[in-house]
C-alpha cells in the first residue's frame, strides 16, 4: 500500500458476493480505485449468512473490526469509505457512529431516503405484513430480500447468474 494514500474500504450488499465490484477487468470498481492510486481494501461479509442470521449492529460491528484492522495495516487514523447498494447503508449507519474514523463516504445505488423510494420493492415493502412475518418467522432472512429483487422481473432476474458467468 501506499504509505501518502487515505486507505479505502469497499462494502458491498450483504446478500451479494465480494465479485459484484470486481466482475470484469473493463467493469471493476476496484480495478479504477486502484488505477487512481487508492490503497483498496474489499469487504467480504463470507459464505454463511444464512446460518449465522447477523442483525445489523452484526454488520455495523464487523465493518468496525475490519476498520481497525485496516487502521493497523495502514497506520492511518481516518478511511475512505465506499458503499454499494445495501452496503452503502450500512456504511451510512456506520459513518453516522463512527464519524471519526471516516474522512469521505462515497456511496452508490444507497438507499437513504425511504421516504422518497417509489419502487416496486419500495410499494411492496410499504403494504408488507411486517408484524404477522416477524410474529411466524421470528425475523426478516436476507433470502427473502433477494427475492423481492428477483421478483421485480422473474423472467429477466432468473438470467442474471448465467449472463454473469457467459461474461
């Protein structure tokens, strides 16, 4: 790394892999950081997040442990952070915390206003029987979440993995 570079850490979706910011040479996120000279460090939120079942003040500590580990590495004192999707709240929720430890937040396709959301997950979410699921299943599984994303166009949606991997 770097040793006159502010460290940046990249999160990502919990419900997506480590590859989403990195899913080709001509179309990686990491790959235009590292170009512009950013000492870039990737989250990896690991295989498991259905059996381990995380609730976000999971999420946000495991963004503080991987924060201080880059702190000891780079000897820096303040991150650049970057958020992608879900990822990118949760760096908001981890930022409005941790305001100290952050020295820009760069975020994309974040939700931060839900209010304004007039999405067809957003319209769903809205008219969703939060009680009565929560009251049956105990909790909101992020598999779920990605359905509510795949059902906004099963036919094109069920393609996705298979175009991701022909590319």
């Amino acid at each position: 790394y770097s040793t006159d570079s502010v460290p940046l850490l990249l999160i990502y979706a919990p419900i997506n892999r480590y590859h989403i910011l990195d899913l080709s040479s001509e179309r990686s996120i990491v790959r235009k950081f590292i170009s512009a000279g950013f000492d870039v460090f990737l989250l990896d939120w690991g295989e498991k997040q259905n059996e381990n079942k995380p609730q976000i003040k999971d999420y946000i500590n495991y963004i503080n442990k991987s924060i201080e580990q880059i702190q000891k590495i780079t000897k820096k004192e303040k991150i650049n952070l970057y958020g992608y999707s879900w990822g990118g709240t949760l760096a908001i929720i981890y930022t409005s915390i941790y305001n100290k430890k952050i020295l820009n937040l760069v975020l994309q396709s974040a939700s931060f206003d839900f209010a304004k959301d007039n999405t067809v997950i957003a319209e769903w979410m809205r008219n969703f029987p939060v009680e009565e699921f929560i009251g049956e299943f105990k909790e909101m599984y992020g598999h779920f979440i990605d359905l509510a994303f795949l059902m906004r166009n099963p036919i094109a949606n069920s393609l996705d993995n298979l175009k991701y991997a022909l590319d």
